[in-house]
C-alpha cells in the first residue's frame, strides 16, 4: 500500500522493462516458428474481446504476430471437440481433493475461452489467485482444502499459463484486480534468466503475455486520461 | 464525552493518530488506549517517516464537509495527543497484537468494544475473540463490494471514488457485521491518500459510527458481509494510475 509515489518515472521503469525482455523475444524466435496451439488460442480468444471493447486496439495487438504466422489462427475454437468435454472436466475438480495445478490450469484455460462468465471458473480462479497473491508462489500441486501447496514452485511454465489464463478472464470481464496479479506474475517472470524462460514456455508464449499485458495497460492509462510516451 | 464501554488498540501509524484526533476533535473519547508501541528502528506499514513527511495543511479539500477529518497534524506521536486530552492510556513495547501481553491487557478491561487500528496486514486470530470483546474497524473501502487491501485504489479506477465501512471484526476478512459506510469523492492530490485521505475517510466514518451509537444507545448492525469482491495489494503500476488518472 505504500509504495513510494514516483509519478510517471514509474511507468517509464516498467515498459523499459518490458521492452527489453520483448526485444530478446524478437530476436531469439527463430523466424520459422510457429506459435503453439495454446499460444494461438488465448490470442484468438482475446482479440476477440479487443475488437468488441476497444477496436481501436486491434490493429496494435494483431501485430503482435506477423502475418506469416498466423496462419493457423484460422480455426473454430467450438470445433475442438475436446473443449465440449471441458464443463464435465471443471466440475471434477474438488476443494477436498488434491489438485494438480498444471491440470486446473488447462481446464480453466479451455473452459474460460469458452465461456469467461461461468461461476466455476471465477471460483477456481479465485482460488489460484488467491494462493499467488499470498505467497506469491504458484506450488506444483494443492493438498485438499486447497491451502498447502506441494511440489515444487518453481515451474515457470506454470507462472506462464497462469499469465494467459488471468489475460483472458480480465480481457472477457475488465476486472482490475486480476490485471494486478497479471502484472505481478509478469514481474516475477521477467525476473528469471532469459535462457530459463526461452526453455519452459512454448514458442511465441512469453511475447503474447507481455505484448498482452503491456498492451492491458496502455488501455488503462489511456482510458483514465494519462498521457504518456515511452 | 467519554464512552465509558469503549476503548481502543491503538498501533503507532497515521491512521491511529488521524484517528484519536479526530476523536478528540469530536468530543467522542475513548475510555481506555491501548498503545502498541514500534521500537525497531524500522518503519511498519502504516508508519510515517518523519523525514519524508511534512503536513500540508492547505489543501483545499480540508474545507470540505466530507473530509471534515482531514485535518491533523500526523507528525504529532499518539502519546502527546492522548496526555494532552487526559485519555487514560497504557503502553506496550510490542506490534504483535496476539502478543501474551496484548491479550491480558484486553482481557483485564471492563470495556465491551475496542475500536481497533492495528498494524497493517494482520488477519486477527481466534485467541483475540476469546476475550470476549467486540472489536471495531473501519475498512478503507465500501463493502461488501471492496474486500481485502489497497481497495481504494481499484476503485479509483473502477468508479472514481474512495470509500470507507465500518464493522465488528470477525475471523474472516471484511465479513461482518456492517455498521455504517460512505462513499467520498477523490481528494485533489491523490498522492496522499494513504497518510491522509485513506485515514480521514476512515475517521469520519469512525465519528458518524459513535455518533449513532451515541445517539441510539447501541450499535445498530445492517447485516452480514458474506458477499462481495477481495482485492489484494495493488500492484504500483496501477496504484500510480489511479493517483495520476482524472477521471
């Protein structure tokens, strides 16, 4: 709460902070890579939430990706016959059973692209953030009650998926409060070594979360009326 | 007029310092302070620097109505208030609340209601209900809809204004029960809400709060906060735009 005001200097750190890690993303994708489904999926799902708030933007994140990578972005997301499975998924998930993150994670990923506004997936999410925001860890698994982590907490790949997950929701329901924990898992993944990242996160996945979040708030400064140029 | 059924645990911050001015201000007394003293040489949440700090009393907001408790000279200690105003005080040289000491204190007094104003960032645990006592907290944010921290932040953002809610603490965060709560229009120099602005709000909720209990002879509950939205600290970037946004 009481974080020294710094004025505009602080935004000024946290784009250049983020443009850095974005700039080693540029330059170390090899450029016949592809994006990962997932990868394509949530940018999918939240230019279509863009193009309904804030058309304005979509010219700025559809060039996120060059054209020649967007190829396959050209899907029905309905049409995955996995995702019509995703309800009966979500609802097996129980506060008094263990959970295997990275398996809540994905369910929730699917099941938020398909619809950001049923009640299990703000729960489950909740959850998650609430745990995050405590300990500011995200652990490999959650004993039942879902208080104690277990396992290790140190799986980027997790931080990743969480990153996206929270991009959709906040894009589908513009609540700050999940824009904050974006920004603070991002904090903590653009803390860690470049070459540990490029490793655990799938192609083109770390510059959609940042393009995305940073785009996030460029959306919000300009909506409360702060100008800025960096 | 001194309340002869309250008292109140009173951390070494601006809120509390806002606050017993506030009441001094009002002829609202406490009977009994119980001061929680910070003798490290670390600053607590909540804490001014003195150093950092300057009081700046000419804000055109302070002859407004609705920030009537904005006006405090917070680089004055707790102590000197509470001497000057010959209000009964003890103190103890820890921030723990839960500390043996705290709770023997608490238990040994006659008061029903402690006003509370603790450090920041303690969820209370069951042994403080054990005493028996009923504990008052303003919450700086409208309830239910802002559970949790920094809440005044998010909505500056989501509605541009700040808030602040009254209740009896229980163990669960900002659950209940309500007792009054009020929304303010944002403060020029939003800079200063978290010495200041956030701390007025909350006092004069404080105010109204035991004016009614004055006025009725009860505190007058407006049910349960089982509903509603928890924020966790806001992250800098966003606790920045909702200082610098004029909307």
């Amino acid at each position: 709460m009481y974080t020294k005001f710094q004025g505009a200097n602080l935004f000024q750190s946290y784009f250049s902070n983020r443009n850095n890690v974005l700039e080693k993303c540029r330059v170390n994708i090899p450029k016949s890579y592809y994006p990962s489904l997932t990868v394509q999926r949530a940018f999918k799902v939240i230019e279509e939430f863009l193009l309904c708030k804030y058309p304005e933007e979509i010219e700025s994140y559809s060039s996120i990706f060059k054209q020649e990578n967007i190829k396959d972005f050209n899907f029905q997301l309905n049409d995955n016959p996995d995702l019509n499975k995703i309800d009966e998924l979500m609802i097996k998930f129980s506060i008094e059973e263990r959970i295997k993150t990275s398996l809540l994670l994905e369910t929730l990923f699917a099941s938020i692209i398909l619809d950001e506004n049923y009640i299990n997936n703000k729960i489950w999410l909740d959850r998650l953030v609430q745990r995050f925001e405590v300990t500011k860890k995200l652990y490999e698994e959650y004993l039942p009650g879902f208080r104690k982590g277990n396992g290790r907490n140190n799986l980027i790949k997790l931080y990743w998926l969480f990153a996206i997950v929270l991009s959709i929701f906040y894009a589908g329901t513009n609540k700050i409060k999940y824009l904050s924990t974006i920004i603070k898992v991002c904090d903590l993944i653009t803390s860690l070594p470049f070459k540990d990242l490029s490793r655990d996160i799938p192609e083109y996945g770390l510059y959609l979360v940042l393009s995305t979040e940073t785009l996030f708030v460029r959306i919000l400064l300009k909506a409360k009326g702060i100008e800025y140029d960096f | 007029m001194i309340f002869d059924d309250i008292a109140m645990i009173a951390a070494d911050t601006s809120r509390s310092r806002v606050y017993i001015q506030s009441l001094v201000r009002n002829n609202l007394l406490p009977n009994y302070v119980l001061v929680l003293g910070n003798k490290a040489n670390t600053t607590l949440p909540g804490q001014i620097n003195n150093s950092d700090f300057k009081n700046n009393n000419d804000d055109m907001d302070l002859n407004l109505e609705s920030w009537s408790e904005a006006n405090n000279n917070l680089l004055e200690p707790i102590q000197m208030t509470l001497k000057s105003s010959s209000i009964e005080y003890e103190e103890l040289e820890t921030t723990n609340i839960h500390d043996s000491a705290v709770l023997k204190s608490i238990n040994d007094r006659f008061e029903s209601t402690f006003i509370y104003s603790g450090y920041g960032g303690v969820i209370l645990r069951k042994e403080l209900f054990l005493t028996g006592k009923k504990f008052l907290h303003v919450h700086g944010g409208y309830l239910p809809d802002y559970k949790g921290s920094t809440t005044n932040y998010y909505s500056l953002i989501n509605d541009n204004s700040i808030g602040a809610s009254s209740l009896f603490l229980d163990e669960k965060i900002d659950s209940g029960p309500l007792l009054l709560r009020k929304k303010f229009q944002p403060p020029k120099d939003r800079a200063q809400i978290d010495h200041i602005y956030d701390s007025a709000a909350r006092a004069k909720v404080l105010v109204e709060t035991l004016q009614y209990y004055n006025n009725a002879g009860e505190f007058q509950c407006k049910g349960d906060l089982d509903k509603g939205e928890t924020y966790y600290i806001i992250h800098p970037v966003l606790k920045h735009i909702a200082i610098l946004s004029n909307n």
